[in-house]
C-alpha cells in the first residue's frame, strides 16, 4: 500500500501513522452531559461508535516521517486500493459545524 | 462413531474404509429455535453448550463460507490465561480450565499442549509490572511464576539474552498455557454439535436479519429465508456490517492481522515465548515450523492480507530475540480480520432487539477464549441473562464507562 501525500509525493505506508474513521465529528459542545442528552450521543458517538464500512472509508492518517501533515485519505478497505489523499485541514474547514448541521435537519 | 484407539485399530486393518464424515451436510429448515451466525470456533462452541449444557435441540449454524475458514483456522494457536483486570481474568480462567478437559468432552483430538506461556521482561519496569500481573492472576487462582534471567536461560538457551538494546531480565510463566490446534477446535465442536442434532449448515451468507416489532423473526440467507426465535451473532471480523443489518453501530473497527509460519526444524523451542521489548510471539509446531506473529497492521482493513512494512518489523522484532531465526526461510504467510473493539475486550451481551445476542469485539486474543466464550454465550442466549463470568462483557460499558482496557490505550481501536 502506497500513499500519495500531497505535498511529499508516493511514499510506502510505513511512513504514515493511522488515526481512524475521518468522517466522525469532535462535537463543538463544552460541559458535562447526562446520557440520553444529544451532546451524550454525540460524545459517544464520536469517541466510540463506527461505520466500519466494508468499502469505501474516509480516514485520518499522519505523514510522521514525512513532512508531518494530516491527511484525508478515501480508501476501499476490503481491496486497499487509494482513491484520495487530501489535506486534512482543508477538508475540515470546508465541513459546516455539527451545531449548524443539527440545527439545519 | 467414536474415536478410540479400537477404532484406530479397527480402520488400520480395514484399509482405512469405514471412516463416516464427522458431520452431516444438512439443507437449512424452515425455522429453528436459535440461529447461530458464523461457524468459526465461538459459534460452534456456542452451538454446542446450547445443546449440551441447556438442553435445546433445535438449533442451526450457518456459515458464509467453509467451516475453518475464519479466523479460527487462522491464529497462532496460543491460549493462556494471563490477564490483570477484574472481568477478565476470572473469565479466561474458565476458558483455560474448559480447554484441560475439551479433548475428552469432544471425544476429538485437538492437541492441546500445555507447553507454558513465557512473557519476557526487558526493563525492570516491566519486571515490576509482570510481578503485579502474575499476583493478579494468583489472587484468581491462576498460576503465575516470576523468573529471573538465569531461571530463563535455563528453559530457552536459544534467545539473545544480551541484546544491547533488549537484554533479558527475567519472565513471567504460565506453565498450564500453550497451544491448541486450531482447526481441531473448529472440527471436533462441529462434530460434536452435530451429533446432538445442530445443523451446520456452510456456504450459507446471512445478508438480512427480519425485525418484526422489535423482536427478531429470522434471517435472510443466499439459502432462502431461515425463521429463529433467537439470533446469535458470532461472525468475528465480519460483525459491524452483520449488525448492521438490524440497525446496530457498534464500537468496533476492522483491522488485518497477519502470521508467519517457518520451514519444519528438528525441535528447538519447547514454551510459547513473547517478546516483551516490542510485539512478537513464537511457538513451535508439532510438525516443527515455527508459528510466530506481531502486531496488526494498524488501519481498518477487510483484506485477509496485510502489507510489507509489517512484515519486515515482525522479522526484524524475531531476529532480536532468537538470532538464529535468520538461518531459516518463511514458508507460508497469511491475515485474517478481527473486531477491534475500542477498549481490547469483548462484548457478549443481548442487544436492543429482542431475540438477537451479540458475541464479538475479540481483538487477536479470542481463539484462546473459545470453549468459554461458546459456554457464556449459550448461557446469555438460552436464560435471557449474561452469566457472572461474562456479565462485565457488556455492550452499554461504553456509554457508562465501565470499560475493561488492559492495555491502557484508549479508544484506539489500533493501539490494543
Ligand atoms: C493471524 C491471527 C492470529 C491470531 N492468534 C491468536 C492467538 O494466538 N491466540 C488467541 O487467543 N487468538 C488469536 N487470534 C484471534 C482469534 O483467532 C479470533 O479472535 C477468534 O478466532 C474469533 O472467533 P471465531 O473463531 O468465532 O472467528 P471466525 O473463525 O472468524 O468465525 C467467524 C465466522 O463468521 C462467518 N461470517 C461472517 N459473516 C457472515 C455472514 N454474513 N453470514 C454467515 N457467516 C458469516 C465467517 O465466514 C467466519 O467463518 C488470532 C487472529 C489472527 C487473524
Ligand atoms: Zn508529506
């Protein structure tokens, strides 16, 4: 398996550190919440609880022997064949916020 | 039949001719009273003490693939019982003391070698860190001994005891650990089942579960419908998208897990041995290859198949305990896809669906649990309740926070 970084270029993925599912959402939400609360299922949502699609995942992986950026790399994982590598900043500035995105469903 | 040694007998002077298949081939019926999911070891274990322990006889397992071909045909055989928390211990315990008496309950050789587990200690940290393990284990009544480096060398000559980096301080010992056969586990539960009348049934996929109100009503199968008044899930790797199908979002993630195994050697290393300094477990084979393994790859994967990188860490990790394993070639490796649940242990619990049960999130470490796994499983399944021995294994721990992290990593699924 070899990824693209964006900035570096093709390297083996020896040089990447594996974070996990990318599309969870840390929720914006500071305090403390009692469970059943939607901050709760947020929380438990967030540090918790996966798709672990068998297909196409979004993921967070680290170039740490590289130049250390965060990436957003879609990737099928029951053929390890790469689609994308973003950078991961990116990709998370251009997400609306989750109270936005609660409000708006 | 029964195996014996008059039956050993009986076929050598029959040309070998009246062997009978250890287990029917039935085509699934129309219902059964529990439905089983996933013929690896923990199904059928389960399939079995429902039938044996509490009496139920109707009962199917279906399987996607062949029997054996998950991961039960694919670890490194290691079972042990040396664990530190509350919730663990007792319950792996039980596991070990199933394993002492399986073969003779089973009527089924599976070559369980109680060769001893040696954990290597590195640091005098880890040395401490073994002491407080093995009293755990002790205070359980599980036996534990702590060595020092000379008690060591005697035992396994072969390692590099003064490695600059990693020289060997000592050990911690459990002689009643060792190795299981692992596809002898998978046939011998199967024949045993099947002779208390479950069905096995193979190449059979579950690509539905049926909910009527709450409350299952069967599953969908590439064989046709399969009506069950209760559904256990038992389909390691594979139990997220499983779950799924009745609407669960588990706190599992799929990782690729890989083996090596060693061209056969005249006998050379008597104890399973792990090397503490890093990941890295060797034991050897009765045929004589050495069957040794590392960490898992370390990014979800359903791929049955890991990558180099991983590869040349597992060697390099080998060479530095047992120089001499670089006279010899690899001969065979594979992977196989585990449940990594977030906090390394597993959940055997019922579910919010009323009639569906859910066994999994076992990591790499769920073929020694098999035997007890199958037995608390056919409890929680046939009373509607967890038995003591896996009522820490539940599914709300995450939400209340009762987790059980050995390791102390954190919910990162790839750490444990
Ligand atoms: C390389 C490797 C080394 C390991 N080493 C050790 C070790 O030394 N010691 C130890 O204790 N543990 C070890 N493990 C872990 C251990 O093998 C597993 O935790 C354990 O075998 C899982 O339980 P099982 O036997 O029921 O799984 P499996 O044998 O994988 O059974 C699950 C079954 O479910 C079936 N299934 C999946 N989806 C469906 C569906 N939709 N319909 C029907 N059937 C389905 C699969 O085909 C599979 O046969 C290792 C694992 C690996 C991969
Ligand atoms: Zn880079």
């Amino acid at each position: 398996m070899r990824i693209t970084c964006p900035h570096c270029g093709e390297r083996g993925n020896e040089e990447f550190a594996y974070l996990g599912d990318a599309t969870v959402r840390r929720p914006d939400d500071a305090g403390a919440a009692r469970p059943g609360a939607p901050e709760f299922e947020r929380w438990m949502d967030y540090v918790y609880l996966r798709d672990n699609p068998a297909g196409r995942h979004r993921e967070l992986w680290q170039h740490v022997h590289g130049c250390r950026a965060w990436l957003v790399v879609t990737r099928d994982i029951s053929t390890h064949a790469i689609f994308s590598v973003e950078d991961a900043r990116a990709a998370a500035l251009a997400r609306p916020s989750l109270v936005a995105r609660d409000a708006a469903s | 039949m029964r195996y014996s040694i008059f039956s050993v007998l009986r076929e050598a002077f029959n040309g070998q001719r009246g062997w009978r298949p250890a287990w029917r081939e039935p085509d699934p019926k129309p219902a059964y009273d529990v439905v089983i999911v996933g013929g690896g070891g923990h199904g059928l274990a389960t399939a079995y003490y429902l039938a044996k322990v509490h009496g139920l006889r109707n009962i199917a397992v279906v399987e996607r693939g062949y029997l054996g071909s998950g991961n039960v045909g694919r670890n490194t055989t290691i079972v042990r019982s040396n664990y530190l928390l509350p919730g663990n211990t007792p319950f792996y315990e039980w596991s070990l003391k199933l394993w002492e008496g399986l073969e003779q309950d089973l009527n089924y050789n599976a070559m369980v070698s109680q060769r001893g587990v040696l954990n290597l200690c590195h640091t005098d940290s880890q040395r401490d860190a073994y002491a407080r393990r093995g009293n755990a284990m002790r205070l359980c009544g599980v036996d534990a001994e702590l060595l020092d480096r000379e008690q060591v060398r005697a035992l396994v000559p072969i390692l590099d005891f003064d490695h600059a980096r990693f020289p060997i301080k000592g050990g911690l010992l459990q002689r009643r650990g060792g190795t299981v056969r692992h596809d002898a586990v998978a046939w011998g539960y199967a024949r045993a089942a099947d002779q208390r009348g479950v069905d096995i049934i193979q190449n059979c996929e579950v690509t539905g579960i049926r909910i009527e109100g709450g409350r299952i009503i069967g599953v969908e199968t590439t064989r046709g419908f399969i009506g069950a008044k209760k559904v256990g899930l038992a389909c390691a790797g594979r139990t997220s998208q499983v779950a799924a199908m009745a609407g669960l979002r588990l706190p599992i993630e799929s990782h690729v897990l890989q083996a090596f195994v060693s061209e056969g050697v005249k006998p050379l290393l008597h104890h399973v041995v792990t090397f503490g300094a890093g990941h890295f477990y060797v034991s050897q084979s009765d045929k004589g290859g050495l069957v040794f393994g590392g960490d898992i790859d370390g990014y979800n994967s359903y791929a049955q198949r890991g990558n180099l990188p991983t590869i040349e860490d597992v060697m390099e990790e080998g060479f530095a305990l047992i120089p001499s394993l670089g006279r010899l070639r690899v001969l065979r490796h594979w992977g196989g896809i585990m449940d990594m649940s977030m906090d390394g242990s597993p959940i055997i619990d019922r579910t919010p669906v009323e009639g569906l049960y859910l066994n999994c999130g076992w990591c790499y470490g769920g073929f020694k649990a098999t035997p007890a796994s199958g037995w608390c499983f056919a409890h929680t399944i046939a009373r509607d309740e967890p038995h003591p021995l896996n009522a820490a294994y539940r599914l709300d721990r995450f939400a209340t926070g009762a987790l059980i992290d050995e390791k102390g990593s954190g919910a990162q699924p790839n750490l444990h």
